[in-house]
C-alpha cells in the first residue's frame, strides 16, 4: 500500500511537471503573439515607439524559450517519459523553437517600422501587410488555440491557411518588384516593406510546423513534407 502511494504521488508530480510546460508554452505563445500583433501595428501606424517595444520584448521570449527547453530535458532524465507524453514534450522543445523564430521575425518587423517611419514617404505596400498580417496573426492563434484544446483537426485546417498565405506572399512580391522598376527612387522604401511581408510569410511557415507537431502529438502521425 505504501508503496502504491508512493508511485501516485510521483505519477501527480510528473502531470504536474507536463501540465507546467504545456501551461509555459502557451504564456510563451502569447507573448509572441501580442510581439506580432504589435510588430504589424507599428508599420501600418508608423509607430516607432511601439516597434521599439517590441524589439524589447525579444530578450523576454528568448529568456521563455531556453527555460521550457530546461524543463523538458529535466523531465525526460528524471521521468523517461513514453509514447503520448514523450511525444508531447519533444514537441514542446521544437514548439518553443519555431516560437522563438516567430519572435525574431517580429523583431525584424520592428525594425524596419522604425526605419519605414523615418522615411515617411508613400504607403504604397501597406495594404498588403495589413493584409497578409490579419491572415498570420488569425493562423497563430488558431494554432494557439488548437495545441490549448489537443485538437488536431483545427491544426489541419490552419494548415490549409499557410498555402492562402503563400499566394498572397507571391502576388505582394510581384506588386512591390513593378513598383520599384515605375520609380528607381522608391528602391530603399519597397525594399523595407518587401522584408517585412516576408518576415511574415515565414511566420506562417512557423505557425504551419505548429500545426504538424500537434498532430504529431494527438495522432502519432509525422505529417511533415506531405
């Protein structure tokens, strides 16, 4: 008897342990997710103070990054985890890793917010950020939303997202290309914005390895490169 008391409080300890990395996963996603929300912000309003708050934030997500990574190696040198709950902790490492990629290219929005609003100019190219931002910040948190709820069919359908988001991608990169050929001088203006929609085409891309690791998880299915 004592001894199946023990085994129970250490099977509540290691759902403890799993409940607190799935709970700091998404803390972290949330930070990403206000970082991109307000990343897109401060181009469209030429917000330099905001992007600069989001360049602060990127120490912060990183910091999260490192610390869920720890936790989970703890947990599988301790506990040796098997099938299901392996499963969700290495998705949870390569979770925090497209996360974390996720918050670099929000930084790099900021960035070229900051050097979009000193160059005033044209808005020429800021219909389509506006654009193809709705549509990520919509996949992220979908995504968000699925691995909240283990819910693998959601997580396909925002994969089906991602391939809209390609398409726009590619009609935006050809609009600012005849741009820059009509004026020569607007080269440096485009090529800011170009960057930016592209730092958010590869957010999408991020959010789609999301998606793959939650079914990975839910139906034990590697649905990578298919």
């Amino acid at each position: 008897m004592a001894n199946m008391t023990f085994e129970n409080h250490i099977m509540k300890q290691f759902d403890e342990e799993i409940e607190e990395i799935r709970t700091r996963l998404m803390e972290m996603g949330g930070k990403v997710e206000q970082q991109l929300q307000n990343a897109i912000k401060a181009v469209s309003e030429a917000d330099s103070s905001l992007a600069q708050e989001v360049i602060e934030q990127e120490q912060v997500v990183d910091e999260m990054e490192v610390e869920i990574d720890e936790s989970c190696i703890l947990i599988i040198a301790r506990r040796q985890p098997a099938a299901s709950d392996l499963r969700l902790i290495m998705m949870v490492t390569k979770a925090v890793n497209d996360l974390e990629r996720i918050g670099d290219e929000a930084n790099k929005i900021a960035n070229h917010a900051i050097l979009l609003s000193e160059d005033g100019g044209s808005t020429r190219g800021y219909p389509e950020i506006r654009h193809i931002g709705t549509s990520v910040v919509k996949m992220l948190a979908n995504v968000l939303d699925a691995f909240a709820r283990f819910d693998a069919d959601a997580a396909l359908q925002a994969i089906e997202e991602d391939k809209q988001i390609d398409l726009d991608y590619k009609t935006a990169l050809r609009e600012l290309v005849t741009y820059m050929m009509e004026d020569p001088r607007s080269i440096s203006r485009a090529l800011n914005i170009l960057w930016v929609v592209r730092s958010l085409e590869r957010i999408g891309d991020h959010a789609k390895n999301l998606c793959e690791q939650i079914v990975f998880v839910v139906k034990g299915k590697d649905i990578r490169h298919k």
